[in-house]
C-alpha cells in the first residue's frame, strides 16, 4: 500500500514513475477515511487541495524537477500557519481563524516540493503530553485506542503510526516531538 512506504521508497517509486503523487495522496485519505474516526489525529484535511497539489506534484515529476520531497505527503501540526487553512493549535479560541500565510517551516517543505496537508490534533496551545487537552477531542494511540499518544504533537505521531501520511511535522519544546514518537512507535 502506498500510505505505507517511507520518504525515500515514496521517491523512488515517483521518480520511476511506479506510482503518482496522485494515487499516493488518494491512498492517504482513505486511510484516514477508514482510521480516523477512532484515531482522531486529524482535525481537518481539504481533500480538494490536497489532491490538486498531488497534481501539480505529478507534472513537476513529468518535467524532470529535482525536488527532493516532490510528491511526498506532509502531515501538518494545528500549530504550524499554512496559508488558507485553519490554524486553532488545538484552542476554541482560535476556533474561526485562518491563516494568512505560511510558516517558514512550511513554505521550506512547499520549495521542497512536499504535498502539505492536513490539521493534526495537539495538545492546547502545545501545552500537555498526552494530546488529550485540545479542544476538539483527544488523540488516541494507534497501536491501542486506550491509551494516548503523548503530546503535544500527538496528532502527528498517531498519524504516521496509523499510516494517514508519509510524514508529518510537529513542533518540540519539551519533549512534545520525542515522546509522543516514542509512544506511537514512530521516528520523531
């Protein structure tokens, strides 16, 4: 399965042309279709966009372009701006905002030529370590939905270990990176 493979098997096969951007972006959502409801590690995901970047990735590949995450599907914690979508870091706070730009982070994955979706759950304001303080619900651990997948960036661990994306980007101040890998089972 495609939602399966590592960063680099991911570009290998995109780079022989053994699979799209397309098709790897389409067996991501349905993995999160068929998981998420008990995982509960993505908050949103505009499919619309999501599949056109995966477009715009399949010709970029079909140029020659050597991007060296062209095609590749990033996962992105609540608390990192992506222009145009949400941004609530996990708070009713911010319940109605909308970024108005991207972080430097994300617009670094986009000149990689990473497909950038997604809103995963974190812990409020990334304060906590179990993601089970957010305001829209907790995160539960993949491996066994009884148990957390730490925090704060535990949207984007249980992710990967639910295999929804290729990768996901969180943040770490504390821990909030390391163990919520550690705890998923997963390389942070």
């Amino acid at each position: 399965m495609l939602n399966r493979l590592t960063i680099s098997e991911l570009r290998a096969k995109l780079s022989k042309k053994a699979a799209s951007a397309k098709e790897v972006m389409q067996a991501c959502l349905a993995q999160i279709q068929r998981v998420d409801p008990q995982v509960r590690a993505f908050l949103s995901v505009d499919e619309k966009d999501a599949l056109a970047q995966a477009e715009a990735a399949d010709r970029a590949i079909a140029a020659g372009l050597p991007q060296p995450l062209l095609g590749v599907p990033i996962a992105i914690k609540d608390v990192l701006a992506v222009k145009g979508q949400p941004l609530k870091c996990g708070s009713i706070i911010l319940d109605k905002f909308v970024s108005p730009y991207d972080a430097t982070a994300i617009a670094k994955l986009r000149k990689a030529g990473a497909i950038v979706f997604g809103r995963l759950n974190m812990d409020e304001f990334a304060m906590g370590s179990s993601t089970e303080n957010s305001a829209f619900g907790h995160t539960r651990n993949p491996w066994d939905i009884e148990r957390v997948p730490g925090g704060s960036s535990g949207g984007s661990a249980a992710a990967v270990a639910a295999d929804e994306c290729i990768a996901s980007l969180g943040t770490d101040t504390g821990g909030s990176i390391r163990q919520p890998a550690a705890l998923c089972g997963v390389v942070g």
